[in-house]
C-alpha cells in the first residue's frame, strides 16, 4: 500500500475532477458504499473459483463472528446497496462513484494492495444504445485527461449464459485433449473456469489457444444481434475497436458486451479499464431481473500514464501574499478572504510565521506563483496592497483591493 503526497495531489484531482464533471454531463449520480461487505457478496458475485476470492481478498472476522471482506472491486456493493434500498424496481439507475478497493496482491510496479478505482453502473436498459453510451463516455474521458492517442478500445461477447455454458462444454473439451501443455494455473481452472483460460498471459500457451474453439462464433442469436448493433454505434461515433476473442474479463459475472481500453506503453499492466454487461447478477444477489452494464478504471495506473506521456498538469498558486510586520497581519487577512470571495477560481496562498522580505520572497519564488501580493504596515494604514509580477516583466503597482480583483479578473 503506498501513500499519496502532495506533490501528487494535483495530477491525482486533476484526474478525479474530470471524472466528476464528466459524470454529471451524462446525468450519472454519485454513490458510497461502504470499503467492508459481508464476504459472501463477493464470494456470490465475483465467483468462488476466481483468483480475487480464492487468493486476494483481505477476509476476517469480526467480534461478533461475522465474516467481513475489504471490498476488492466496487459492482458487488453497489448492486447490494442497490437492492437493498429499492432503487431497481421498475426504474432505472445511472450511478458513479470512485475510492479504495483492496487485494492482497503480488507487489508489482503501478499495482498496490489498496488501490483506487472510479466506475460506473447503470440499471434497468438492456439495449446496446446503453453498452455504447457508456463506451463512448470512456473515449471522452482518455481526450479530457490527454490520454487518447495512448489507449485502444478491445470488445467482445460472452453471449447469454445458455449460450455460455454451451461453449464452456466444447472450450473444456478442446482443452482436454491437451493437458500436458496446460501451466499449472490453467490445470486448476479446467473444470472450475475454463474461459480464464483464454486469458492467460503465459506466452508458451498462445498457439494452444489461438487454435481453441472462438466463443464469438457459438453465440446465440440475441446476443450476435446485440453485438452487431453495438458495433454499428460504435462505427456511428467514430470511435475505433478491436475485436477480441479472447477477451473474456476475470469475473463471473459478465454476460453479452465485455470491453478493455488497453495501453501498451506500461508493461505488463496494460489494462486501464474495463468493463461490460452483467445482466444476471442482481438475480444472483437475491433481486429481481435486472439488465446492467458498467465499468470501472484505476486510477493509480491512469496517474502512471499521465506521468509517463508528460501531460502538464496546472497545480500552481497564482499569488503569493507577502506580509511584512505584525500590524500588517489583520488587513491582510481581511484582503486574502475578500479576494478570494470575489475570485473563487485564483489561488492564493498567504505567507504565515512572519520573517524578512528576503525570506518571504525566496518562499514566494519557491511556491511557483505567477503574482505576489506584498502588504507592509503602512499599506495596511491604507488599505493598500503592492502587486508584483514574479514570471514577467511588469512595473510595480500599489492597489486597493477592488483594483486587485479587477487585475486578476481580467488576467
């Protein structure tokens, strides 16, 4: 697990922000839910035989016996939440949220052990139009954060779960005849989770299962129908995608549309979102029938990316207020508070714990500020401020502070 500093602070709301604001443009609304569930949610939702439940959830009892789990991704709990306050029935529900999940995972460059994720789930539309919007609102976002040219769109389908299990059949049978050229991750997945196997990352296995049976080309006729008509949205908006047959996701949950915006520019952990449909789930969950898709992205790999591609991210102060003298302290309090009113969007940042001029420069050269704002006791006798610019050539100017908000107003 690792600490966020502040000289992170800004990429990391930068990122969290955009999301925000990108989230209400679509109309989404925000939920919390809690970091622990009951450990059976995961456990019903993820699937028992999954590497999350069976190798990397943080499970424990608690003192009245009950069985908690830290929660390692965020769909299980909002569909409980959901359920459990009513929010399905005959309605329909786009949903965001973003904070921390926990897996006990094997320590990894950009992959921690609590980490931060933002998702989205909507519920109640069972039509591709849904699939597409919320795809289209991923492509969005890689262009507000200056991600796009970074990250390819890969889709597929798993079809029905009739049509599924039909596949999982001829998929484990195929399989079989090869067993000793299956690792041993794949052995153990054989009879439990067959389609995993399709999404090994053991190099030696690529031609075994390049060779396997395409579970695209044992849909039912609903879900080709729903796959074509995603893609033809897709083609609409522009956005470009790869088929992949060898997608399949790493929960049980997902039925029809599984999609990946993938990267290669951070190694092995090239998979910045993910998502699909999982239209079964709530049933699983003790609801009634209930269509669903959604996505989820991490947000520590996203800081990765931001990093690597050098994207500039504004944090800086805009003004730094110097004061000079303990008489000068109540007047500048009382200017910093009502320039800040009157410019809600300029940060300024008020020297604290006195010191000379020479000090409090160095200080205000060190914070990067564009502006400092410099307040002596007798300009505070006269309510006056002396703007100096910090970046540029500029002729000193002793203001009141009305001229100090129309300054910046228009800067």
């Amino acid at each position: 697990m690792n600490d966020m500093l502040p000289a992170a602070s800004g990429l990391w709301q930068f990122i969290e922000s955009s999301f925000q604001n990108l989230m209400a443009q679509y109309g989404y609304s925000q939920m919390r839910m809690p970091v622990v569930e009951q450990t059976d949610l995961f456990k019903r939702s993820i699937g028992e035989v999954t590497d999350i439940v069976e190798k990397e959830m943080y499970t424990f009892a608690d003192r009245n016996g009950d069985n908690l789990t830290l929660r390692p991704e965020g769909t299980a709990g909002c569909v409980r939440a959901c359920i459990q306050h009513g929010l399905l029935y005959n309605q329909t529900q786009r949903v965001w949220y973003m904070g921390p999940m926990f897996r006990h995972e094997r320590p990894q460059k950009g992959r921690y052990r609590q980490f931060f994720q933002m998702g989205v789930e909507v519920f109640g539309l069972a039509g591709a139009d849904i699939d597409a919007e919320v795809i289209a609102m991923t492509a969005r976002f890689w262009k507000i954060i200056g991600l796009a040219d970074s990250v390819t769109l890969q889709i597929n389908s798993l079809g029905s779960a009739e049509s599924r299990a039909n596949y999982r059949e001829l998929l484990t049978s195929y399989l079989s005849k090869f067993k000793d050229k299956l690792d041993e991750d794949s052995l153990r997945r054989l009879d439990s989770n067959p389609l995993r196997i399709l999404d090994s990352k053991n190099p030696e296995m690529r031609e075994l299962i390049e060779a396997a049976p395409k579970l695209n080309e044992h849909l039912d006729d609903d879900s080709q129908q729903h796959f074509s008509q995603l893609c033809g949205l897709l083609d609409a908006m522009n956005i470009s995608y790869e088929i992949n047959p060898y997608l399949v996701r790493g929960l049980d949950y997902y039925s029809k549309t599984v999609f990946e915006w993938v990267t290669t520019e951070l190694g092995a952990q090239g998979t910045v979102c993910a998502g699909g449909r999982y239209d079964g789930l709530v049933t699983q969950l003790g609801g009634k029938m209930t269509p669903a898709v959604g996505f989820a992205m991490g947000v520590e790999r996203l800081v990765a990316l931001i990093e690597q591609n050098g994207v500039a991210i504004d944090d800086k102060i805009d003004v730094y207020m110097l004061i000079l003298g303990d008489g000068a302290v109540p007047f500048s309090l009382q200017a910093a508070e009502t320039i800040r009113s009157q410019l809600p969007e300029l940060k300024l940042m008020m020297h604290c714990g006195g010191g000379s001029m020479k000090s409090q420069m160095k200080k205000a050269d060190k914070s990067q500020a564009k502006f400092a704002l410099i307040v002596g006791e007798d300009e505070a006798k006269q309510e006056k401020l002396t703007l100096k610019a910090l970046r540029k050539e500029m002729q000193q100017q002793v203001l009141n502070i009305q001229e100090v908000i129309d300054f910046f107003a228009v800067t």
